[in-house]
C-alpha cells in the first residue's frame, strides 16, 4: 500500500494544488525507482487520490507525468500500471545504458579523486548491508547512488537526466532481477569500477561500467 510522506511546504505562490502534484509524482516516482512495487501492479485515479489524501486532479496530473516519463503505462481505457517490459524493450533500455553510462563514467575520470573513490568505496559497503539485509528497494536505492555520485563528477547534466529516465523505466524490473538471481557477490563489478578509477584506467572503466550495468539485463533476454 502506498504511504504518502509529511507534505512539503506549500510554494512560495500558495497553490496547494501544485504542492499535492508534486508530492504525488515524487513519492511514486521514488518508489517506482527504487523497485518498491513490482512490474505490472496495477492503480486507479480514485485510488492514488485516496491514498495521497487529493483530488482527482493532482493524482491524474503526476501519472501522466510519470507515463511521459515511461515510468508509468496509461492505456487507452485509462488502466495505469507499472511498466512490464518486453524482452525487445529490456534490450533497448540495456543498450541505452551500455551508451550512456560508460561516457559518464569516463568524463568524470579526470576529477575522481581520492575523497570521492572513498565515498564510493563507503556507498559500496552500504550497498553489501542491504544485500545481506535482503531489502531490494535498499539494495536499489544505494546501488544506483553508487553511480549517481560517480556521474555527478561528469558535469554532463543532460546526459546524466537521460540515464535517470532509463533507470525510472527498469525500476519495476530490476526488483525483479535482483529477486531472481544468486546474490553472493553483486559488488564485485562496482569494486572493478575503483580499481580503474584509483588507476586512471579510462578503457578499463568503461568496460567496467558497461559490464555492471548491462550484465544482469541481459540475462533476461539471453
């Protein structure tokens, strides 16, 4: 069941609908992201409004927003659900992935210093707690914060939106993956990653990253 946070403070023009919109498209984003709900659940309007305590009309607003951003599946009937992807659209998304990401990780190359490789080596240690805990959206969450702090380093804000979009789509599915699949030893790519960042390994780390986050994808189309 969906679980709406503290509302956030009202925008500086006070039009509490917009403030209802946001904190409806942000919650479900986050949790669409982060694998908390699985692929192909299925809403209704009523109900999202009902959960959020809104009106019809901040709930329609974020899922059409969500279903731009491929996060969301809005039929012609108005069935809303979460996206249960093709193996043609896995591959897609991985191929997307294998694109953008690499590049990210080796612009960002050049200002990863030690403070930062530390800080990743710490995410990745959190990421193993998770594994251990068995929280999926935990494991998720933290896994893609790994490379979000990364590709933040690669000052390539547009480039990194777009990979952001492409997580948003696989969220539901990497839940899935992550719930299917052997998890003795997810860091082991991640740990290749700071090798190649502490060496200055640019082909190293592109490899690296690419076999991180494509791998598993794979598999489901394999």
């Amino acid at each position: 069941m969906l679980v709406p946070p503290a509302a956030p403070p009202a925008p500086a023009s006070g039009d509490s609908r917009v403030s209802a919109h946001e904190r409806v498209y942000r919650t479900l984003r986050s949790r669409i992201l982060y694998g908390e709900l699985e692929a192909g659940v299925a809403f209704t309007l009523r109900g999202i409004a009902r959960e959020f305590g809104v009106s019809m009309t901040p709930a329609r607003e974020a899922v059409r927003r969500l279903a731009t951003e491929g996060a969301l599946s809005l039929s012609a009937s108005g069935r809303i659900t979460t996206p249960s992807l093709s193996a043609e659209r896995v591959e897609e998304l991985a191929a997307l992935r294998a694109l953008l990401e690499p590049e990210l990780a080796a612009r960002a190359l050049p200002r990863a210093h030690n403070a930062l490789i530390d800080r990743l080596r710490a995410i990745n240690s959190r990421v193993s707690e998770q594994v251990v805990k068995n929280d999926v959206p935990g494991y998720i969450r933290t896994n893609l914060e790994f490379h979000r702090t990364l590709y933040l380093r690669a000052q390539a804000p547009s480039m990194l939106a777009l990979t952001e979009t492409v997580w948003l789509q696989l969220g539901p599915t990497m839940r899935m993956l992550y719930m299917s699949r052997a998890r003795s030893d997810l860091q082991r790519h991640h740990r290749l990653i700071l090798s190649c960042l502490a060496a200055g390994d640019e082909p190293g780390l592109r490899v690296a990253v690419r076999t991180d986050v494509t791998q598993a994808l794979r598999m489901l189309v394999g």
